[in-house]
C-alpha cells in the first residue's frame, strides 16, 4: 500500500522528524540535546494522557499496553515504564527497528515489537488494558484506518481504556464545515502519483498524507465493540482539527 511504502521511506530517511515534524529533529541536524527533548516530549504527552484517562475514568490498569503507530518509540518508551507487557506496532519496518535501537538504549525490555495486530496475536494471547495512538491514524486511509479501529476496540480487555487521536476537518475548508469539497477530493486523488513521482524524481522528502475521518462511523463502531463512557479533547495541527477520544470499553 502507498501509505506503507511512504512510511517505510521515513523511516530510512528521516525518521525522528517523520514523528515530529520541527527541522531540528532532521537527521542531518539532530543533536543529543534534540533527541533528549525528542523523548521528553513523548514521556509529557503519555503523562497528560494517562493524567485525563483518570479524570474521566478514575484508576485505570496499563498492566498490558498497546502502541498503536509507535514510531521510533517517542511514546513507547515512556509507556512501557508504567507497563509489564508493552507493544508497539508499525507498518515501517525501518521505524521498528530505530524503535529497536532506542528500546536497548532506554532499557526497555518489556518491549515486543510488530509490524501488524495479526504478528502480535501469533505470539501471545489475550487483550490490552490500555490502547493508544496518536499522530497516527491521521496518515492512513480511512477506510483501512476504520478497519483497524475496529481491530484495536476489539482486543480491548473489559473495562479496559483505548485513546485514539485522529482528524476530522481542515479550517481552510471552514465554509462547507471543514470538509474538502468534492471537486479538491477529485483533484487531489488525480495528482497524487505525479506528486509521488516528482518527489522521487527530486529524492524530494516522502509523502505525509492527512486524512479526515467521518467520526460518526468511529463512534458507531467504538459503540458496536462495546465502548459505552468516554471523552473527547480537541487538537488542532496547523489547520488539521482533530480529537482525541477517551474510550472505556465495558
């Protein structure tokens, strides 16, 4: 798939800024001190959410932890210090193995990496506790994003909490209410593959594609794997508004 196959090429060419896209974490400027503040911003974020999963939920268990779109660990790494098991997954092979790297490095060891839901399900039994993804689904066409939504719901434990962060709408697009029209939809699925060719061509940076979700196909499905409490809290990256939604499953 197109997604994979962009992702893939981040992760060989520039895979702490495909996570985080501020110029000093390019490869060609990253310094120890970026890197440290690299990790730290992962270990602020997995606090704040940890921190708004007991607001809405009270004392939750990240016994078992997922890692949903791990990267090269920005997240992970702080996860796995609150958990006894801990899993990340990516579709980057490339991404898991600087994930890898990074694990021996903060002494992780709790860590198992994979790089689909079904390689996890080979090698141990049983669901999660906890379910995160964020700065992920975004990337991923929606209707292979919905799919995998369904999948992550479904390995939820009873009374287990998923957080999963995707996009809805674009300010630019604020007068049809965020949604890109049909005609930009048309005109963006014709030029992507020139796109594609002309950043090969050039040995330009890989495509980071941005995706809106339909959250009332979301919702239906977060509902229909048994989700009934939750909360929502809204983002906003340079225009791509999101939420991130907080889901107990019952």
């Amino acid at each position: 798939m197109v997604s994979d196959t962009e992702w893939q090429a981040w992760g060989e060419k520039d895979p702490y800024f495909g996570v985080l896209t501020e110029e000093r974490y390019r490869k060609r400027k990253l310094t120890a001190e970026a890197l440290e503040e690299f990790f730290r911003t992962g270990r602020r974020h997995i606090e704040e959410i940890l921190a708004t999963c007991r607001r809405h939920f009270g004392d939750i268990s990240t016994q078992r932890s997922l890692d949903f779109g791990c990267g090269v660990g920005r997240a992970l790494i702080p996860l796995s210090e609150v958990s006894e098991v801990c899993v990340g997954v990516d579709i980057a092979g490339a991404m898991l193995q600087e994930a890898a790297r990074n694990c021996v490095k903060y002494n992780r060891h709790n860590v198992r990496l994979a790089r689909t839901l079904e390689e996890i399900d080979a090698r141990t039994s049983g669901g999660f506790s906890f379910i995160h993804s964020h700065i992920v689904l975004q990337h991923l066409d929606p209707q292979r994003g919905l799919s995998i939504i369904s999948a992550l719901l479904s390995r939820l434990d009873a009374g287990g909490v998923a957080v999963l962060h995707m996009t809805y709408a674009h300010t630019k697009h604020r007068g049809n209410l965020g949604v890109r029209p049909r005609a930009s939809r048309l005109a963006r699925f014709i030029s992507r593959p020139l796109t594609r060719i002309r950043r090969h061509i050039a040995n330009g940076d890989p495509q980071m594609l941005m995706n809106p979700y339909d959250i009332n196909r979301v919702l239906f499905l977060a509902q229909d794997c048994g989700v009934r409490g939750g909360g929502l809290q809204f983002t906003d990256h340079a225009g791509h508004l999101g939420v991130i939604l907080f889901l107990r499953r019952e």
